[in-house]
C-alpha cells in the first residue's frame, strides 16, 4: 500500500507539447492532480486493501438497478440503435441529464450508486435533449455506416478526361473552395462532439460518422484538384471569416442551422447541378457521392432545428433568437459564396468555357434561387419560416440583367 501511495506521489504527468507552452501547462496539469489525489487514493486503497487479503468483492455482479435479462431483438438490418431503443431501460432518453451523469457513463448502466463518486465534465455542456436531439438521428447514423465509400478506389481517377485549360483551371478553384468548405463541415461537429454527454450517444455516434464523410470529401477534393494535372487554386478570405464566426456559434442547434441548412444546404444544392457543373464523367460521380452524404448531414440539421423550435422551455424566445442568429449567418454565407472565386468558377463551368461566362452566369444566377428556394423550404420545414426576412437577396447579376 505504501509503495502505491509513493507511486503515485511520485507520478509524473506526461509532458504536453504546445507551442512553448509546455512548463506552464504541465505546472497546471500537476496542479490539478495534486487537487484530484486524495479522491483518487480512495479509490486505490481499498481495491488494494482487499487484493493483498486475496479476497474479491464480486459487486460487479449484483444486477440491482440494471436491466439484466433484457434481450434485444435485430430487425431485418440486423440490429440498430432503434432495435435497442425499443426497450424502456436503454431507450429512455433523458429531457435533461443531470451533473453527475455530465461524464462518459453509458445510458442504461448500474451508475446510480456511484453518482457521488462521478466527475463533472466541465466541458460537457449540452446537457438538454431540446438542445441537440433530432428523432432521425438513429436512421441517418445506419444510412451513413451503410454509405461508405472510399476516395482512393470508388473514383475512377486514372479515366479523368484532360479539359481545356479554361474549364480544368474552373474545376481545379471549385475544389479548392470546397476542400476549404469540407475542414469547417469537419471541424464543428468535431468540436461539439466532446461537449456531449454519453446520454446522448446516437448524436455522438453521429457526428463520428460525419467526421468521416467531411474527411472524404476534403480528401475527394484535395485529389481532385491534382489529379487532372492543375492544382489547387485560390483561398477565399470572406469564407475564412464566414466559418470563423460559425465556430464561434453559441449553442449547437445555432452552429448546425449555420453549417447543416445553410451551408451545407449549398452545397447540396450545387451537387444536385453536378449535372451542368460537371465536365467529366469523374466530377460528376464525385459530386453524386458527396450529394449521399450531404443530404444526411442537411436532414440531421434540419430535424435538430425543429427539435429544438418545438421542444425549447420558452418557444418564442428560442424562435427569436434563431431569428436573430439567421440574420447574421445569411448574409456570411452568402457573401461568401458571391465572391468570384466561387461564382466565376461555377459559371464558366456551367456556360462551357471562358468565352462563355455570361450565359454560365444566367445558370449560376438561377442556381442561386434554386439554392435560396430549397433552404426556405428546409426553414419551413424546421418551422423557422424566413421567407420574408431572408437576406439572401437577389443575386446582384441577375438585377443588373433584369434591368
Ligand atoms: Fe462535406
Ligand atoms: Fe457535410
């Protein structure tokens, strides 16, 4: 027992390599194992107490406030989080999880007497079920197990057709944007993934998956733009401070309408054009893979949004404030996307070349209240209905053609 106790006395904890930073982060860290210690021989003495009396406790083995005996039947796609769900014990979905279920402790698990012994998670912050919870989640989370592909075989790259300088150098700046667009789509579920308490694991196990598919895309991209022998083109500034302030979003439910409906409705709305936007038969199977994915992410956003307009504690405040916060996010996105690295691209791809650019515009002009239509009706569908404060306006070349 002594020799544990100066063990852990004597622990070390492992040093962090940030930036130069790493004495006055590794003083914190020890710090806060110095505060942590006393609990964390409590755990340890008696465990070795008994271990060196060559007894065992067995507690593990009473089924008291579990749900031993449960058995879980599969459907005819073997067995889902809904097949689990049906039974009350691990179906029960908490409205609001408590402080001491903020931790890692799995839904339906003998955790009840060990509630004083649990840490707080301080960074697990989403702690309602109105604030995250969309009732397809379990349905999208086995669509996108279903639906994976893989970028380095599933694309035919070796039958990419060489275009004309105009159209590879329009392709090559369309795939820059979005590999910039596929890192933000990544990065915010990545962020809140770890502010999710394990009561809501289908949205974790989610978001996972969505991880995933925005690494593939970014990854689909990247190799699209090497590979017809161009490269990646020009960065766009306005984008960098749209998805800044996306990051920054307060809440989830504010950051996935930002990203799910608004921008990733974008995109999917541009995917669905791969038809005119494509000009090999390889960009056109890209775009109809990352369209799969997309339509997920965009129906998880969606239903999250209603969730939350529905199930808020005071409806019309949360209806505000969605308000408020479209109001910004509107007009980010779309200066972002009226910068010419992006529209000019889009519209020599769809007019056929550079001497065609203007015909291509009429088409991005179009595009645009294609995109602007089906993310009212996303809006309307969540029961955020912007149709008369929208400020996506009218795309500024189509007012001067109309004039
Ligand atoms: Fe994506
Ligand atoms: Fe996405």
């Amino acid at each position: 027992m002594a020799d544990l106790r100066d063990t852990i006395a004597r622990l070390d904890p492992p040093p962090l390599a940030t930036h130069g930073r790493e004495e006055e982060l590794c003083a914190a860290y020890e710090a806060a194992f110095e505060e942590d210690r006393e609990t964390w021989l409590e755990f340890a003495t008696p465990a070795v107490e008994r271990l060196e009396k060559g007894s065992f406790s067995l507690e593990w083995m009473n089924t008291d406030g579990g749900a031993w005996g449960t058995k879980v039947k599969p459907s005819s796609r073997g067995l889902t989080f809904m097949d689990l769900n049906r039974s009350k014990a691990y179906g029960t979905i908490a409205d609001s999880v408590p402080d001491h279920h903020r931790n890692l402790t799995p839904r339906g698990s003998i955790r009840d007497p060990y509630k004083d012994q649990l840490p707080v998670y301080d960074d697990f912050v989403v702690t309602e079920k109105w604030d995250l919870w969309a009732d397809n989640v379990s349905t999208l989370y086995e669509e996108a197990k279903a639906r994976q592909w893989n970028a380095t075989k599933d694309i035919a790259w070796d039958e990419l057709e060489t275009l004309p300088e105009d159209l590879e150098k329009a392709a090559c700046q369309l795939a820059t944007f979005l590999t910039e667009i596929e890192f933000l789509a990544g990065d915010f579920p990545a962020k809140w993934m770890y502010r999710i308490p394990a009561e809501f694991l289908e949205i974790k196990a989610f978001l996972a998956t969505q991880i995933m598919d925005e690494a593939r895309h970014l990854e689909v991209f990247r190799k699209r733009a090497l590979a017809g022998g161009g490269g990646l083109l020009h960065v766009n500034p306005m984008f960098e401070w749209a998805s800044k302030a996306l990051m920054a979003s307060p809440t989830h439910t504010s950051g996935a309408y930002f990203l799910n409906l608004i921008g990733e409705g974008f995109i999917l709305s541009v995917f669905r054009g791969g038809e005119f936007l494509a000009r090999t038969h390889v960009d056109r199977e890209i775009f109809r893979r990352c369209l799969q994915d997309e339509a997920r992410h965009v129906a998880f956003g969606t239903i999250e949004l209603k969730n939350y307009l529905e199930h808020h504690p005071r409806p019309d405040q949360a209806l505000a404030l969605m308000h408020r916060y479209a109001d910004i996010a509107e007009v980010l996105v779309s200066t972002s996307i009226l910068q010419p690295v992006v529209l000019e691209p889009l519209a020599v791809l769809m007019g056929g070349g550079i001497d065609e650019i203007d015909s291509g515009m009429d088409g991005v002009a179009f595009l645009w209240d294609v995109v602007k239509e089906e993310y009212l009706q996303r809006c309307d569908r969540a029961g955020l209905y912007r149709r008369d404060v929208c400020k996506f306006g009218e795309l500024p070349w189509k007012a001067a053609v109309n004039r």
